[in-house]
C-alpha cells in the first residue's frame, strides 16, 4: 500500500524553507505590483507641478497655477481663464467684483448667508462648494472682504473630476486676498 504524503499532490517539487521564503517574498512582490497598478486617479503632489503665480493687480487676489497652462485673461480685467494642456475642458477662473449694497440683496425676510465651510492657509474663511452634474462637475471657492467678493472656480468633465479634486482644492487652499 503507497502512502501519500502532503507533497504527492502538489505539482511542485518540495521546497525547503530557504525556498518557500523566497517564493513567499516573489508573491508579495507581484501582488504589490498587481495592486498598486490598479490605482484609477494619480495622486496628486505639488512637487510634480512647476509653479506660476496669477496676481489681479485691480482686486488685489492671487493664487499658483501649473506654468504649463494658458491663460486667458478676462474681457473686464476682474479674472483670469487657465485652461490645461491636456484637456481644454479642463480650466479654472478666477475673477472679483464689488458686492451689491445690502438693500438691493436682502429679501422680504432678511438677509440669507450661508455659514462658510473653508478656510484658505492664509486664514481667510469662504464657502466652499462642489458641484457634481452630469458632463461636468465645478469646485466654486467664494471670499468676501470689506465690499469685495472674491470667486475662484475649477471645472472638469464630471467622468474625470476626481482626478482633478485634490489638485483643485490645493489651488483653492492657496488662494490669497489683499489685507
């Protein structure tokens, strides 16, 4: 009567230790590389841009953008249009103007705010929203300052919005008003 042993079904030849050690590390090794090829959006770092800063002399507001992207300045000098390299559906703007006086905004009831939810590094709060539609999604920054009105925007097509956020929200993180 033969005997079967663990290794009699195995269709490799046993191993000794050394050898399953070694094995063990190759799998982990391949398994990494499988799953960390399977990230869908590249993270995003700041040190993978070459900077440029856009300064609006008339408002007094500035932010960095990547240097490769085109600007387009606005038709009444309040902002400024970069549009990306890649992809110009992909942009952001920028732009200011004086807030209307409270009697024209306020309605029968008062006035209406929305608490701000962001606050830039500069330590300047605003209201931060994000925008998901259906062929594009938009980051809108708003700041108030005395009796300007500060918007800053990033737009992308919504299927690769995600990519874009954290880029986005940097940008936005740094935006600077004058004091």
């Amino acid at each position: 009567m033969k005997v079967f042993t663990p290794y009699t079904f195995c269709l490799l030849p046993p191993a000794s230790y050394f050898q399953r050690s070694v094995r063990y590390f190759i799998y982990a090794i391949a398994l990494s590389v499988i799953l960390g090829g399977c990230r869908t959006t590249p993270g995003f770092h700041t040190s993978n841009h070459t900077w440029k800063t856009y300064r609006n002399a008339r408002y007094g507001f500035k932010f960095p953008y990547p240097s490769t992207w085109k600007s387009l300045p606005s038709d009444n000098a309040d902002g400024i249009v970069l549009i990306s390299p890649r992809n110009n559906t992909v942009e952001i703007r920028s732009w200011a103007g004086m807030q209307l006086p409270e009697d024209i905004t306020q309605d029968k009831k008062g006035k209406t705010s929305i608490s701000p939810n962001f606050t830039t590094t500069q330590g300047v709060a605003g209201v931060l929203t994000v925008e998901v539609r259906q062929k594009e999604s938009v980051i809108t920054l708003q700041l108030a300052q005395g009796k300007l009105k500060y918007y800053w925007q990033g737009k992308a097509p919504s299927q690769e919005f995600s990519s874009y956020y954290r880029f986005f929200s940097y940008i936005a993180s740094n935006y600077k008003i004058g004091q």
